[in-house]
C-alpha cells in the first residue's frame, strides 16, 4: 500500500518515521499522531523492515499491514507500493481555536435542527428547512477506512480549551473521506474532502468540488440558475444607492471586468464568480441606462437588439445600414 500524510487538506507523500526508545532500552521505527501531556494522547504504530540507516529514520513510503505478537497493528515497510486498492493514511489534523475535528465520509443529505421537526433529504441541502424554515444541518457518511490507531492533540492545560483526534488509518480506493474543524478558524476552510484514486490522494474543499470534477461529488449537481431575468437583477438595483438609471454603469463594467481578470489570474475561483455577479449586474445596468436615455424599456432594447443581430447573423454577416433602421423601427411598431 501506498502512505500518505494528510495536514488539513494537504497531502505529502509517505509519512515521517520517528525512533522510539523502548523500555528495554531498544530503539525501534514508529508512525506517530497526537502528542503527549496532560489530556492528549500519543499513538504509535510500529514499523518493521525499515532499512537500516546512520542518519533519521526518514519516511516510510510503501507498507503492509501486520500485526503485533500481542495483537496490535503494525506496518511492515515494503520498497514498492504492492496493491493499489487501499492505502494508508496518517491524519495530523488540527483544530480550530478552542474547537475540535473530526473524520467522517462524504456528506450525505441533510436534517432539520428544530427539535421535532422530522425534515430530512439526500441530496444538496436547502438553505432553510422546506417543512419549519428552521436550520438544516449536514450529515456525514460514517468515517469509510479502518482505524489502526487514534491519538489526541489539545490546547490549554490539561486539553480544557479544545481538542481533537490524530487517526492512522486503511482506507479504500474510490471512497471520499473528509477532515472537519471546529472552533475559530480565522477564514481557513472548516472541512477538506479527499479520495484515493488508486495513485494519488486527491484533496478539495466543498467549494473547489462544487466548481471543479476533482472529487466525484455525492449526489447531482445543482441546476444553474437560469431562470433569473435582466428585470430580476434590475429589481435588485432599484434597491441600492446608485438607484436606476446610473449613467456609471459602463464604467463600473470596465472595472469590474478589470478585477474578475485579477481574480482569474490568482486562481481564486469564488472571488471570481463574485466578480461575474459584478459584471452581470452592470452589464444589466448599461442597458437599462442606454434604453432609459433614447426613451426605451429595457424590453423594447432586447427586442431591438434581437432584430439588429438577427440580421447581422444570417449567412454572410451582412452589414445593411438600411435594412436595420428599418428592422429595428418594425419591432418598435413605428
Ligand atoms: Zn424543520
């Protein structure tokens, strides 16, 4: 089997080897989670074959699983991975600032919160409960790999400002399985979701699968909003300060085309699409600022826009001065 380690979404290959004093004196190769002190707890896994070396033990790359003369695992180093239908995983997660962790599958549906409220779903939940309007909570599928050993970090003495588990553990091939964090996170993200492809540990969060195909997701993906009209967006715009029309709509456009760019290029993709919106609701502006200032709804401006570039659209792109005068003239009944 493969060995990963996996740090709050990030993945390194193989996992640190530490030396282990025994109390006979003798010093042997261990994978280690959690830490050691007052309400915390070190686990260690032993690890037999490792090459001998003068210098650290290093990392374990490729390991079976064994077991212990009394019964307990134990990970026998291997030179090659040997069977790519599971592998083993070393789980250092945090946890948020007086918070905790845990680790679970893939979400699966969704429940009501309100005490006595029987609302419950399979798929992506809703923002509110349909039955109360009370909020929802996510399930998560039990956690799907084999546990070999379970250790505990905290903070505070004794562990009394929080604390969570460090797990090692078998898991299968094609199976999401996700870290989640409590307490204070300061903006990082409260869960990652990760998959053993049979090479590769692949790593996401919610976000990054929901606009990407880097984890398979665990139920459809929801409908694009298509159903949103430029009235829609100009209903919302009514609302604000600019108000209707705002002569600085095409400006404003420009801009944010200029900062959706910025986002692009940091890669970072819901900044992006909240550029998008950016760019949408202007662009919805512009027109209602251009139809306004010549007398026109915003309804009388698709339809001449329509009757122009159906024209410019038949077979040659015809540019005939004429012929759209008249067109748009038509659908204007004048
Ligand atoms: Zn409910």
């Amino acid at each position: 089997m493969q060995v990963f380690t996996v740090i709050d979404g990030r993945v390194e290959c193989g996992a640190l080897l530490h030396s282990h004093t025994l109390s006979n004196g003798m010093v042997i190769p261990v994978i280690a989670v959690g830490e050691e002190g007052r309400g915390r707890k070190q686990a260690m896994i032993p690890v037999a074959n490792v090459p001998r070396s003068d210098d650290a033990p290093g990392r374990l790359l490729y390991a079976d699983l064994g077991s212990t003369k009394s019964g307990g695992p134990k990970l026998i180093a291997r030179q090659e991975p040997g069977g790519d239908t599971e592998a083993i995983v070393v789980f250092r997660t945090g946890i948020g600032y007086r918070g905790g962790n845990s680790h679970t599958g893939d979400r699966a549906g969704w429940a009501c919160r309100r005490w006595g409220c029987k609302a419950e779903g399979d798929g992506q939940y809703p923002a509110t409960c349909p039955d109360c309007g009370h909020d929802v909570t996510i399930r998560f599928a039990p956690f799907p790999g084999r546990i070999l050993a379970t250790g505990i970090i905290a903070q505070g003495n004794a562990g009394r400002m929080g604390s969570g588990e460090q797990i090692v553990a078998v898991v299968p091939r094609g199976v999401v399985f996700r870290t989640g964090y409590s307490g204070r996170l300061y903006g990082r993200p409260a869960a990652h979701y990760y998959l053993f492809d049979g090479e590769q540990l692949l790593a996401a969060t919610w976000e990054e699968r929901m606009a990407t195909d880097i984890l398979p997701l665990p139920y459809a993906r929801p409908e694009p909003v298509n159903d949103v009209t430029i009235a829609d967006i100009l209903a919302l715009a009514a609302k604000l300060p600019a108000g209707l029309p705002d002569t600085g709509a095409i400006d404003k456009l420009q801009h944010e085309r200029g900062e959706l760019q910025a986002a692009l290029t940091t890669g970072d993709m819901p900044g992006a699409f909240t550029e998008v919106a950016d760019v949408a609701y202007y662009a919805a502006k512009a027109i209602h600022e251009a139809a306004n200032a010549a007398g026109l709804t915003v309804e009388q401006a698709l339809a001449v826009c329509a009757a122009k570039y159906g024209l410019r659209a038949q077979p040659g792109n015809p540019k005939d001065d004429a012929a759209e005068r008249a067109a748009v003239l038509a659908v204007l009944g004048e």
